[in-house]
C-alpha cells in the first residue's frame, strides 16, 4: 500500500507541475500583445522628380485608445511633407492612415517611425494610455528611383 501511496503522490505532483507550466505558457501568450499593427503601402520604384505618396494604416490591438506621432526618416534631406509630424489618436475600433507626398529625386531609404506619446487634447476626453514597454514602432523602406 505504501508503493501506490508513493506512485499517487508523484503522479499528482507531476500532474499539478503540468498543469501550472499550461497555464504559464498561457499567460505569457497573452503578453505578446502588439500595440501596433502596421499595414504600409509605398512604391519599390519611381522616375526620377515624380512625387510619390507614403500611405501608412495602423491600428492597435489595445483596448484603450492610444496617442500615435507618425513621421519619416532618412538620412538623404527631403523637402516638403516628408518632414510633417502627423499625430493622431488611434482607438482599436478605428484604425487611422497617415499620409506623406513627396517628390523623390533619386533612390532613397528611409523609415517610417511611430511613436506612442504622452499627448493631451488628442484623444476624446484625454482618456490615452501610453504602453509601458515598447513605445517606438518602424520599419525600413526603399524607393529606387529609375
């Protein structure tokens, strides 16, 4: 009798670590949560001075609404709204598209940044949170200019 006693007791300490690693692993899933998903339409290429359009749509898998300052980046001067800083509430019924027009006079390679600010007057009753982790989203892109 004391074998099963000792069979038992390690069968339900196994099972009891099975079930806490499940419901860790479960948790963990729901902390990768994104706060921006990034749908971003650019051109691969362009003639030479034609001006382009720099569509980004974003949208947040967040409950709450989130403040978005949306601007580009590139290590070659540009003119005109590429230097715009365009900011934006973003709740995640709604998703938002920023625009950018420009007119590209070679092949450039720039980035498009999202930063999640702390912002007032720009969301509906200031009711914006700011994520406490990762509040700088952007990817790369490049426009060869034929």
């Amino acid at each position: 009798m004391q074998g099963l006693s000792f069979t038992l007791s390690t069968a339900t300490l196994f099972l009891v670590l099975c079930l806490q690693l499940g419901i860790n692993e479960g948790q963990d899933n729901t902390s990768t949560q994104k706060a921006l998903i990034f749908d971003l339409n650019v051109p691969a290429t362009a003639e030479e001075n034609e001006e382009i359009t720099v569509k980004l749509q974003i949208q947040s898998e967040y409950r709450e609404c989130l403040v978005a300052k949306a601007y580009l980046v590139s290590s070659e001067p540009m003119e005109g709204s590429f230097n715009y800083i365009q900011t934006r509430c973003l709740c995640n019924d709604h998703p938002t598209t920023f625009y950018w027009d420009f007119k590209v006079t070679k092949t450039v390679k720039f980035a498009v940044v999202v930063d999640l600010v702390e912002e007032y007057g720009i969301c509906p009753a200031d009711e914006a949170v700011v994520p406490f982790k990762r509040k700088r989203y952007y990817t790369y892109r490049i426009i060869k200019v034929n």
